[in-house]
C-alpha cells in the first residue's frame, strides 16, 4: 500500500513538474514576443511545445510568434493545429477558438496584401474571401470579440477594391490577347515568307552549282543579277518587318526567339551581298525556325493568361455570396475602417502578444485542480509541505 501511494505521489509530481516547465517556457516566449525578439521567442515556444506537444495554447502561442514574423503559411498551420485539437480536447474553450479563427482572418487578410502587391487579384479575392469566412465564424462564437466585426467589415472593402481592380485587369488582358493574336498572326506570315526566301535561294544555290560553265550572252548574265537583287531586296523587308514586330512587343520569351531570328536574318543579308545564296539560305531557314518558336511560345503564354482568367471568373464567383450578404444601401458608400487608421486598406488589428499567456494559465489550472485532489488521498504532513512549496512557484 505504502508502494502505491509512493508512486502515485511520483506521477502526481511528473504531471505538475511538466505543466510547470511548459507554463515556465510560454511565459519566457511571452516575454520575448512583447519585446520584439520573435527568433527567441519561437524558440521558448517550440520548447514548451516539446514540454507538453497536446496544448492548444501552444500551438497559438507558436503561430503568433510565426505571423510577427510573416511567415504566414506556418502560422496558418499553427493556428489550424490549435483548432484541432481545441475540438479533440474535453473541456472546449470558447475564447480560445473565437481567437484562433480571428487570427485566421488576420492572416489571409495578410496574404491578400501581399498578392494584391503581385497584382495576382483572384488569389488575393480568395484570401479576402477565406478571411471573411474566419472573422464570421469569430464575431459568431464571441460576439462581443469586437476587433472581429471591425476587421470583417475591412476585409469585405478590401475585397470590394480586389474585384474593381481584377474587372480593370481582365479589359487589360483583352486588350492584350487581342494584340498578341494580330502578332502572332505576323509572326506566322513572317516565318512562312522567310521559309520560301531559304528554299528559292536554296534552288538558285542547286541550279547554279549544277550548271556547266559557259559564257553567258549579254541578256543570260542579267537575268541572274536581277535575281540577286530581288533575294536581297526581299530578305531586307522581312528583316525590316520583323523589327518593327519585336519594337512592338514587350520582354518575352517569344520577343527573344525574335531577336535570335534577327540575327540570323542579318547574317543571310550579308551571306547574299557575298552572293554565296547557300551560306543565305541556311541562315534563312534558322531565321525562319525562330520565328516558328517565337509564335509557338506566345501560343503558349495566350493560354496561361487564359487559364488566369479562368481562375479570376471563379474567384469572382466566388466572391458573389459574400457580397450579397451587404445591405444594399452601403452599394456605394466605403466601408468603415478601424479606428485610429487612414489607410485605404488599413490591417487588421493586431491580436495582443499576451493573448497567449491567458489561455495557458488556464491549462495549468487544470494540472494544479487535479494535483489537488490527489493531494487529498495522501495523509503524509511532510508529503503535503512538499506539494505546497511547488503549488507557491507556479
């Protein structure tokens, strides 16, 4: 009996002692976070993690910390994981899940800053999306959690301007892809024009190396020179039409294959003023290849952009639900901003760097409730003594 009561006073003593390195780590992470050092906070907070691996609260202290830092998706992950297991968990916490899905909103809020920065506008109408949903679902489980409502109505004028700006992008982008049509329609005129430059000097090249010499007549000798000089002639205007098509276009792949066909059409030029109409013609039929690639490259960027405004019509429609949710006479009328802010797209407020030490006292108060009740099964006065003096460090 005395060896059961021994050993349970040892586990008791286990239990306490890792709630009380966990809490200790947290309020050191605590600590480091409120003064800006958040690599040495991450630190404590992977450590207490390590302590005690099944805490919610841990998991949000180390995604906090993960969001000071921008590192956003890690601080999703943690903020999703602290939901997990809040749900998993006997004993719901309420405060804690309305924070964890604020702190979700905040961070797609961030998200769709950063995207609207890349003008990537139908991922940037999703995060807004995906931050609405999470301040909903936090003004829904605390509705007195007022930093919820206030970033809620700035993340629903945030994505208002998303979808103005990805409208603008799309006219933008047709005007583009109409453009990018006529030159890809050039390109291939230029390329199939340059192909039939390459095979007749090919053939001139052929029929004279096949000849046998002899003295030509006086008409005999200017046929040929006439000939020279419209191959000349002919290669000078595709090389002239080509500039004027790489002037027009903006720094591409399919500009480079452009560039490279130049080249090559500068080379025939001067291989046909040497009248050497073999060297000409191999050059013609590179020249005419890159203009090949050049077309075959801007097909494919026309369908990357067509697949993005796919994207952005879904994103869109996505976005309709939440819109229609407005009351229609805000229509034309800016959405508040939190107080305190002149921005056009002001953050969302910060979650305090304390939030987090709450929580976790709570999660010990659990561990010391229950080293109370053990305590009561022990009738040892030095035993109790010893329990106190640990209960007076937390």
């Amino acid at each position: 009996m005395k060896t059961v009561i021994w050993l349970m006073l040892l586990w008791s003593m286990a239990v306490l002692a890792g709630g009380e390195s966990a809490l200790s780590l947290l309020k050191k992470g605590n600590r480091a976070l409120k003064e800006g050092d958040y690599d040495r906070a991450s630190q404590a907070y992977e450590q207490a993690d390590a302590a005690k691996p099944d805490s919610p609260y841990i998991h949000y202290a180390k995604a906090v910390a993960a969001y000071r830092q921008n590192d956003f998706a890690k601080a999703e992950e943690g903020f999703r994981k602290a939901l997990d297991q809040l749900r998993q968990s006997e004993k719901p916490d309420p405060r804690l899940e309305a924070r964890c899905q604020l702190a979700l909103g905040n961070t797609a809020f961030r998200k769709a800053g950063q995207q609207e920065q890349a003008q990537d506008f139908p991922q940037a109408v999703n995060s807004c999306s995906q931050a609405i949903d999470a301040y909903e679902k936090a003004a829904e489980i605390q509705p007195q959690l007022a930093d919820a409502t206030e970033n809620l109505k700035s993340s629903r004028f945030l994505q208002k301007k998303l979808i103005r700006l990805m409208e603008e992008q799309k006219k933008q982008q047709e005007q583009q892809r109409q453009q990018q049509q006529e030159q890809q329609k050039k390109m291939d005129e230029l390329a199939q024009r340059q192909q039939q430059a390459a095979e007749q000097n090919a053939q001139q090249s052929n029929e004279s190396q096949q000849s046998q010499p002899q003295q030509p007549n006086a008409s005999q000798q200017s046929q040929p020179q006439q000939s020279q000089q419209d191959a000349q002639s002919q290669q000078e205007e595709i090389s002239k039409e080509t500039q004027e098509l790489a002037d027009q276009m903006q720094d591409s792949p399919a500009k480079e294959k452009l560039q490279e066909a130049m080249e090559k059409q500068k080379e025939a030029e001067e291989q046909l003023e040497q009248q050497d109409r073999e060297q000409a013609s191999r050059a013609q039929q590179e020249a005419a290849d890159k203009l090949k690639e050049a077309r075959d490259s801007m097909q494919e960027q026309q369908q990357q952009q067509q697949q993005q405004q796919q994207d952005g019509q879904q994103a869109e429609q996505k976005s309709q639900h939440t819109d229609n949710q407005q009351d229609t006479k805000d229509e034309h009328q800016e959405a508040p901003t939190p107080q305190g802010t002149e921005e056009d797209t002001p953050p969302p407020q910060e979650d305090s760097s304390q939030a987090s030490a709450q929580p976790l006292q709570d999660d010990a108060r659990d561990i010391l409730d229950k080293e109370r009740v053990d305590r009561k099964k022990r009738q040892s006065r030095l035993r109790l003594r010893q329990l106190r003096s640990v209960e007076k460090d937390w």
